[in-house]
C-alpha cells in the first residue's frame, strides 16, 4: 500500500484506498480536495451511505455490486476503469477517469479498493479541438468542392459539340470530385466528429473475421472465393479499420487486375511469432520489371491504363501494415496471377514490435 501511495503521487494522480469490510477511507491524496472541490469528510460520508444522492454519488458508485459479482466469480471486476462527470461546490462540472483494484488477501478474498482519479479536462480540450479544427477542414474543403462540381456539371451539360476524350476529362473531374466530398462524408462530417471520444475504440480483431470479409468482397463483385485458414490466433492486436484497409486494397487490386469471373484465393496461417496472410488472383500478374516499384507513392503499372485509381492503394496497405510491424510484399507468381503477402506479429515481446 505505501508503495502504492508513493508511485500515485509520482505521477501526480489523486490516490485512494477504500477498505472493503467496513467502507471506510483509509487513504486520499492530500490534493483530492483541489481536484475534487471536496475534502476526505465528505467522500467518507458518501461511502459510508452509498444510496444518499449527494454530490459524490457518482464518484462512490456500484461498489456494492462489484465486490458482489466478484465474490459470485467475475474476474472482470477485479480491475475496472470508469468515466464520470463531477459537479463541483462552486457549480463547475470536471471530468474524471477512475482507475481502480481490488486488494485481495491469501485466500483471494477482496479487503481494499485501490485506484487513482485523473482530471480528463486537458484529454477533453484536445479532442474539442481535434473535432474543431475537423470541421474547420470540412468546410474549407467541401466549399471549393462544390465549385468545382458546379462547373463541371455544367461543362458537362453544355459539351454537345466536345469530342470524347474531352467528355470523358469531364467525368474523371466528376468522379474525383464525388469521391473527395464521399470521405468529407466518412471522416469529417458533424456526425463522425461527434462520434469521437464517445466509447474507446478496439485494439484488436480476430483475422479470421478480417478474411471472411474479403471474402464477402469478391463474392458481392461476382467472383469465385477459395478461403483457406490454418492455425490463427482469436486476436490480432492492431487497428481493425487500418488492417480491414491493408487487406480491402489487395482485394480490390486482384478484382480489378484479373479476367471477370475468375477467382480470389485468401489463405491464413498462423506461423512463428505471428500470421500469414496471402490473396491471390489468377490475371496477367505485375508487368516485368515493375515488381520493385509497385509499393511507391502514386505508381501506377502499365496494365493499369483505363483503370480507375491514384497509385497510393498499396502505398497505403503497405504503410498500415509497417505501422503495426508487420510487412506486405509480392510474391514472384512467374505470370501465374499476381501473390501479396502480409505478414503480421502476434507477441508484442518477439519479432517486430506492435505498435
């Protein structure tokens, strides 16, 4: 417990110690009553009557119930983390994180609760403004946009005489305007902006989930899937929305570089320290001497002409994946369709770190 205290006021965090027989407050930070806006006296009266709704209610919540449901078996209460509002006296409201574990004795018995509160007021600033520069962006972005797609529609509308590749100019223009307004839509709109900070996002997904929906990819573009999995771990650590991406890009490049009708194969395996994930397609494969190059910036092969794109698919892919240790290369097919391989860490403490 002292070293418990000690390392709490290291970090400048406001530490507590509950007992958990009697419910009485053993120990607070001598500066909880800055934090808090109230002294020991007062949280040790809200402990001692948990039903009072006083202005520490929330802060002393549900301790009942835990210890409870972990004597009843569920280990989960052990450790908790929790996010409240607290009003202060003088009326101004602060949010806090608490931090907090049971104490258990030899017999495995809980007989302290122990934890810290952290003031959130500068985590919250940040987001605010995150969320306001965002929609700074949107606007600024979206109202150029609108300008252009204005006048390429009327470029359009009025282009009875213009030959075809002048037509067709107009509807690249087009296209590229739609598909810059659709991520406005998906990554800055008002409505994803207040979805920011409202639950924790996930740091890992089950690969074979990750495979299945490739699968279900090729599948709604008509095409054959072989779907091979061996060995995989439950869990990946990683960012789902990132390693779905990595993985959307290759599928997207075997649809597009092979024959209509012909099919995907997606294998997993789990191998040493980590997982094998490879999509194969059975086109033309990577022209010859372009296998180097296919991961740069904005390079787009010699096959790709008449084929919508940028050139920053696999610069992409292969980013995401680097950023979670892993790697993405291709695999020589000798003209048989084109191989990509990703390879992915499953043990933070072996092989590439997980960032």
């Amino acid at each position: 417990m002292a070293a418990f205290r000690a390392i709490a006021e290291l970090a400048g965090d406001t530490a507590f110690i509950i007992d958990c027989r009697d419910r009485a407050l053993t120990y607070l930070s001598a500066g909880a009553g800055q934090l808090l806006g109230y002294g020991e006296q007062e949280l040790s009266q809200q402990l001692l009557n948990p039903d009072a709704d006083g202005p520490l209610a929330a802060l002393c919540a549900g301790m009942d119930a835990r210890l409870r449901r972990f004597a009843d078996g569920d280990r989960s209460r052990l450790h908790v983390i929790r996010d409240i509002e607290l009003t202060r006296p003088d009326g101004s409201s602060i949010p806090l994180q608490l931090s907090s574990t049971l104490v258990l004795d030899q017999a495995g018995t809980a007989v302290a609760l122990a934890g810290v509160i952290r003031d959130r007021s500068a985590e919250r600033a940040i987001q605010a403004e995150q969320q306001r520069f965002a929609r700074m962006l949107n606007h600024e972005f979206r109202t150029p946009l609108a300008v252009i797609d204005g006048a390429i529609q009327r470029l359009e509308a009025t282009s009875a005489m213009a030959d075809e590749a002048v037509r067709q100019r107009y509807r690249k223009i087009g296209s590229a305007v739609d598909r810059l307004i659709g991520m406005l839509d998906e990554y800055l709109s008002p409505e994803r902006m207040a979805e920011l900070g409202r639950a924790r996002a996930p740091n890992g997904v089950d690969p074979r989930i990750l495979l299945e929906e490739a699968a279900d990819q090729a599948r709604a573009a008509g095409r054959p899937v072989k779907l091979d999995l061996d060995g995989l771990p439950p869990s990946l650590r990683g960012d789902p929305q990132g390693l779905r991406l990595a993985l959307k890009v290759l599928v997207d490049n075997a649809l597009a570089f092979s024959p209509p009708g012909s099919g995907v194969e997606l294998t997993g395996r789990g191998v040493a320290n980590g997982i094998d994930i490879r999509v194969r397609d059975h086109g033309a494969g990577v022209p010859p001497g372009e296998s180097l190059r296919i991961f740069d910036k904005t390079f787009r092969g010699s096959n790709a002409v008449g084929l919508p794109g940028s050139g920053l698919g696999l610069y992409m892919a292969r980013a995401v994946l680097e950023v979670h240790g892993g790697t993405l290369e291709l695999l020589d097919q000798q003209g048989d369709g084109a191989m990509f391989k990703i390879w992915l860490p499953t043990q933070i403490n072996r092989g590439k770190v997980v960032a």
